[in-house]
C-alpha cells in the first residue's frame, strides 16, 4: 500500500484533500451547531457528535479511495443536518438516536440490494451533470460576493489563480491558499486568539424507539440523505469519468453510520460538493492518481475526529471570505465540467438546463431542498421532451 501511495503521490491531490475538509469544517458543520443548541444538547453530547461524523467520514473515505482507486469522499449529511434543526427539538436525543439507526438500516439494504446502482445507472448523464453544475454554482457565486466585503484579500486569491492556472495549473489553489493567509495575516484578520487545545471524547447514548421519531426523522432523514448527498455524490463521480458503482460506496458508509450513531452521529455518506475538490484536474492531471486526495481526506478527517475542537477552532480563526474563496476557486474547474457537461447533448439540452436553474435557485419547498426539486423536474422535462418527439426515455430500458 505504502509503495503505491509514494508512486502516485502528490502535493495537489494532498492539498485538494485538505481543502475538502476545510470546507466541511467551514460550512456544513455550522449547521450541525445549529441543530445542537436548538436541541439544547449538552457540551459532551455535542463533541461526540462530530467525533462521530469526523472519525466515521475518515475512515469511510480512507478505505473506498484506496480499496476503489477513486477519490471517494464521505461526509456527514449537510440536508440531514439542517432537516434536524427543526426536529431536534421535538424528540429525545435517545428516539434521535434510534431514528438515525433506523434511517442508515434502510439505506443499507437498499445499497446492498443493487437498487440504487440501477437508479444511477438510468440517469441521463446530462442531468447529472446539470445538477453538479446547479450545487456548485453558489459557491462560484459566492467568491464575487465576498470581493466587496475583503477586495484586497479575495482579489489577490483571485489574480493568483489565474496566473498559476496559467503557469503551474497542479499547484493553482496550494498558491492560492498560500496567497490567502499571508494577506490575512498581514492585514490582521487571524484570530489566532480563538484557538484551543481540546481532545473530543465518545459518549455513548442508548437508542431509543417512538413512531413520533420514525415518521419525523427517520424516514425524512433517509429521503433527503439519498436525494441531496449519494444522488449529487454519484453525479459527480460520474461527471468526473468514474464509473465506479454506488453499491460498495452506499452500503459501507450506511453500515458505519448504523455503528456510530449511538455516539450521535446523523449519519455519514457520499459528499459532493467537498467530492466536487477532490474529482477535478487541479487534484491531479491524471485521473488514476486522484484517489490521493480521498486518502488524504480521509487522514486528515481522522484527525479533525481526535482533535476535534482544537482543529475546528483553527478553522474559525480564518476569515469567512477566505474560506468561502479558497472553495470557489477550487471549484471552478468542476462548475465548468458540470455545465459542459450539462450542455453536450443538444436533445437533453433543455431538461438539463431546467436541472440547472431549479437546483442553483436554493429553493426549499415542503421540507425538500433544491437538489431534490432540480431531479424531479429535470427528470419531467426529460420525459416530456423525449415523449413528444417519438424517442425514448432514457430511464426505460437504460443500460
């Protein structure tokens, strides 16, 4: 193992790897605080909590990037997370707890069973690729939004990326993070007094069962964990030329999230957008080497598990425009591959651009997020537009 990973190792796919986990630490983790406090969950509670979702997200990762030579990332689930903040507050920590054994239960048999696989592998490939593109496209948007509140710092990130895009493209965003914490630095906006040492501790919490918690959490947890991370997570595996199916990917992560929801975790599964970092050109040129970043990603997730607190504290202590940049940049190559992609095929054209808007608009209606919304019509455009030109829909009889 070892003297492949030094054969196929390199700095980019490393950096891409902690880029990913920056983001995560950055962005979605935020809104598993959010749903902690509206539960008014004890310290300890909490720190298990990410202990779980960090050593579960590692591990996973770690194992299929290496076993599947793909750069899988795992996460924990960013829509879960945010559904739990409404819901939290109305059952146990325990019936939570059971609710989220029982949603991992059910995505590891629908993984095991080859379902899923199926699913995927009927999925116009221009509306996966449109929903990539849709996910993504905020956070490109979000580097121009971040200019008028840090010009200085977001505009030398900026000038710096293209000109190593230019010059030395596999080191683009290492110049970029680089740039970034020097001007931050320099311009006093490093916290460094925010950071502490701390090391997380498990605690164990007995499940519990109610069909209050079940109807409420643990079926809405499964949907929106299927639809708004492996669905996307897939997408961008495939967009990205993997052909690796879901199956291993679905079943292992549903397996190790069964074990560890007992310390709190919600649940761990395929990521797409930190996935979206780690797929692109600026990990490695070749393909066949990216699987590093997994690695990496998964190493340092591990990491970020023991020493939980003291490393999400060095992460708060960055500026949020630099944060919110560093990603952008990094995926801009995946925006474009995603719209190409997206825009390739001229009879799908307009199913994928539905795809796109309806996915990139942000929209939350009846509970389910814009990734959902953007599959279900991009899908009836599909079907309608393929129908009433006499073809047939890709999704019947679709290898």
């Amino acid at each position: 193992m070892m003297d492949r990973l030094r054969q196929d190792f390199s700095l980019s796919a490393v950096v891409a790897g902690a880029i990913a986990v920056i983001v995560s630490y950055a962005g979605p983790l935020i809104i598993v605080f959010q749903a902690a406090s509206a539960a008014h969950l004890p310290t300890e509670v909490i720190s298990s909590w990410i202990w779980a979702i960090s050593i579960g997200s590692g591990i996973t990762g770690l194992i299929l990037s290496w076993r599947l030579r793909v750069p899988v990332i795992t996460a924990w689930s960013t829509p879960g997370a945010a559904l739990l903040v409404g819901l939290l507050p109305g059952v146990t920590i325990n019936e939570a707890v059971g609710a989220y054994i029982l949603s991992s239960l059910i995505i590891a048999v629908i993984g095991l069973s080859g379902a899923f696989d199926k699913l995927i592998g009927k999925l116009p490939r221009s509306i996966a690729a449109a929903m990539l593109a849709g996910i993504l496209f905020h956070f490109g948007a979000e580097l121009f939004v971040s200019i008028q509140l840090q010009p200085t710092l977001v505009m030398t990130m900026f000038v710096t990326y293209l000109l190593f895009k230019r010059l030395l493209p596999r080191y683009a965003i290492v110049a970029v993070l680089f740039a970034g914490g020097t001007v931050a630095g320099m311009s006093g906006m490093l916290h460094s007094g925010d950071i502490v040492v701390s090391v997380a501790h498990p605690v164990l919490i007995t499940p519990a069962w109610s069909w209050h918690a079940i109807i409420n959490i643990a079926l809405p947890l499964t949907l929106v964990t299927l639809t708004g991370q492996y669905v996307p997570g897939m997408a961008v595996l495939r967009s990205s030329g993997y052909t690796t199916p879901a199956r291993p990917i679905v079943s292992m992560t549903a397996i190790a999230s069964v074990l560890l929801a007992p310390f709190g975790s919600h649940g761990v599964n395929l990521a797409a957008i930190t996935a979206a970092i780690c797929t692109s050109e600026e990990a490695h040129r070749e393909k066949s080497k990216r699987y590093v970043a997994g690695v990496a990603c998964g190493i340092f997730y591990i990491v970020m598990g023991i020493f939980g607190a003291t490393l999400a504290s060095v992460f708060t202590a960055l500026p949020k425009e630099l944060i919110v940049s560093l990603a952008g940049l990094a995926l801009f190559g995946a925006i474009s591959t995603g719209l190409t992609g997206a825009m390739a095929d001229e009879k799908q054209r307009e199913a994928a651009l539905i795809t796109f808007l309806v996915t990139a608009s942000g929209m939350n209606f009846l509970g389910m997020a814009s990734v959902f919304w953007g599959l279900i019509f991009g899908l009836a455009a599909h079907f309608s537009l393929t129908l009433l030109s006499g073809r047939r829909p890709l999704l019947v009889g679709a290898k």
